[in-house]
C-alpha cells in the first residue's frame, strides 16, 4: 500500500448516544444522581470510522439516519473527521437511532438502545454504494443492521476481491434470538471479530476460558472465515486461523469507560488491515487501541491516535504496526 492512503469502507449502525456517569447503575425503583454528562454521535458505524480515520484511513461510512437534528449533528461530526459520509443516507418518516448509557465508579456500563432508522438500510442503499466497497482495501461491517443490508455488502466485496472484517452481532431482526442462526453468507467474510460471549452463543458453546476459546474459534474458521479473532476483555483476544490459536493478552490500563472500546478495536484492526494482512500484527494494534479507548469517558471523543497507540505498543514492547506511507 506505500505511496497512497489505505480506504476502508464501514458499514454499521449510526447512533445518538446519551451517556451519564453514576456511582452506580440504578435497580429497578431506583433513581440515583449523574456526575456527568456526555451527548454526542456514536453506534459501530461512526465510532469505527473515526478510529479508522485517526489511523491515517480515508474512510467512508455507509449508514442510515432520520429526519431529525440528530442526523444533522451525526454528519457534523463525521465531517470533522474528514469521514465521506455521502453514502449516510436518510429515513425522513424515522428519528436517528439512540442508545442511553450509564456508566458506574469502576467503568462499567448499562445501556438501552433504540435502532431507529438503522432498521431502514436496505440492500438497495449498498447497492448505490458499490462503488465505495470495491475501490476500498477493506470492508468492515458490524451485523448489527437489517440481514438484507449485510448481506448485500459481503456479496459486493466478495465480488471484488475486498478484505471483509465483520463483527457477526444479530441482525436487527433476529436480536434476542438464541442459537447458531446467522445467515451462512456471515460466514464468507475473511475476518470475524465477535467478543467471546457472542461467538459461544453462535457456536452454541461454553464461555468458560481461553481454551474454551480456541474451539470456539476453531469451528467459526470450519465455518468459512480465515481468522476468528474473539475479544475478550481484561483476557485479552485469541486469534484463531486453519492452522493455529494464538492468544493476545490485554494491556494493563486505568479503566474509566469501556463504552468504545469494542469499536475502537474494529476500527484499528481494519486500519492495520488495509496495509498489510498481519492479522496478529492487526490485533496488537487494535489492543492497544481498545485499550485506551477505556482511559477516557465517553465513545468517539475517546479514541486515540495512530501516535498514542504506537506510543502504548512501544511501552509494552509488543510489536509496531507497519507505515501506511
């Protein structure tokens, strides 16, 4: 990729998001007092754009928002990122998709989410777009939208030779279901990074611990993928291929606020990815990034740089992601 900037295409989810710092979540009955307040754009599909963007990607989201000033805030905020948001298309009869979090003393967090016009994307919407996932290096989905919509965009990738990096969360439609139903288009993307508890549930297996993990990971590459990368959390990623399981521990950081940090990670890997295909490369970089995305209170204004992340990968000695020059 030297000489040009890498292009990743993201498809996700765009939200509102409402977040309140507390001492602790409220039980049912209860009401307690907020510390803090943050109100800005989030969801998979901006939050991963951005990290994206702070990488040295020039990304464009493909997405869908209402006929409010939410919508309006969301592009403004895309735009100081210099994120193509041309493909954000709207659902004028719908309001733009809210997610209201709180957040405790130790980092932890509770949220109720509203999809809004996100449940409008249409497979005809990645249709017009077309043209933005085959030029890109990667494409990275979050499942997490209508399953016409994404499966229309791993088929366009697929046509044209695009990395895929897909987050296999329910489609829209199928949220609250159990057991391994996701469609078996999910399974063509070379790359799926669901957290440890999401992919047991897919696998309709144990979350138990890491060993737990690599068969878990091993039957989602039987499946089809080329890499199982699972998150999770404070134990770290397993990376898991055709031929072997490799586990990535976490960083030791200060938690503040977990809220982005799944994003970040997927922003960064696809960063990393659009340069060069390392996918243990990727996840150390996109570990560090997840990392201190949790230092910080709130979603996008959380995200670090390609700086701050290299800088945290030379702390710790683990390895430095290649140059995107």
């Amino acid at each position: 990729m030297a000489g040009r900037i890498p292009r990743v295409a993201v498809v996700g989810g765009t939200y509102v998001d409402m977040a309140i710092r507390c001492k602790q979540v409220p039980l049912a009955g209860q009401s307690v007092a907020g510390s803090a307040l943050s109100y800005a754009t989030t969801g998979p599909g901006p939050i991963q754009a951005v990290q994206a963007a702070l990488c040295g990607c020039e990304v464009h989201l493909i997405s869908k928002v209402g006929g409010d000033p939410f919508a309006r805030e969301a592009r403004a905020k895309l735009a100081e990122f210099n994120i193509d948001a041309d493909y954000v298309y709207t659902a004028k009869a719908k309001n733009t998709g809210v997610v209201v979090t709180m957040v405790n003393a130790e980092g932890e967090n509770a949220s109720c989410s509203y999809t809004g016009a996100n449940s409008a994307l249409q497979a005809r919407d990645i249709k017009s777009a077309e043209h933005i996932i085959a030029e890109a290096d990667v494409c990275l989905i979050h499942g997490r939208l209508p399953q016409e919509a994404i499966i229309s965009a791993l088929r366009c990738a697929e046509l044209y030779g695009v990395k895929v990096i897909l987050n296999p969360a329910r489609p829209i439609e199928r949220r609250g279901q159990q057991g391994s139903d996701l469609p078996i288009e999910y399974f063509s993307a070379g790359v799926l990074i669901p957290n440890l508890y999401e992919a047991a549930d897919i696998t309709e297996q144990s979350a138990a611990n890491i060993r737990t993990a690599k068969l878990i990971g091993s039957e989602l590459v039987a499946r089809g993928a080329n890499y199982a990368v699972l998150t999770m959390g404070k134990r770290g990623c397993m990376v898991v291929d055709r031929n072997s399981a490799h586990h990535v521990p976490a960083f030791e950081i200060e938690l503040v606020d977990q809220t982005g940090r799944g994003d970040a990670f997927a922003g960064a890997l696809a960063a990393y990815y659009a340069v060069k295909s390392d996918m243990r490369g990727a996840v150390k970089f996109a570990s560090a990034a997840g990392a201190l995305a949790c230092t910080k209170f709130g979603s996008i204004e959380a995200l670090p740089t390609k700086a701050e992340i290299i800088e945290l990968l030379q702390t710790e000695d683990i390895g430095l992601p290649p140059s995107s020059q």
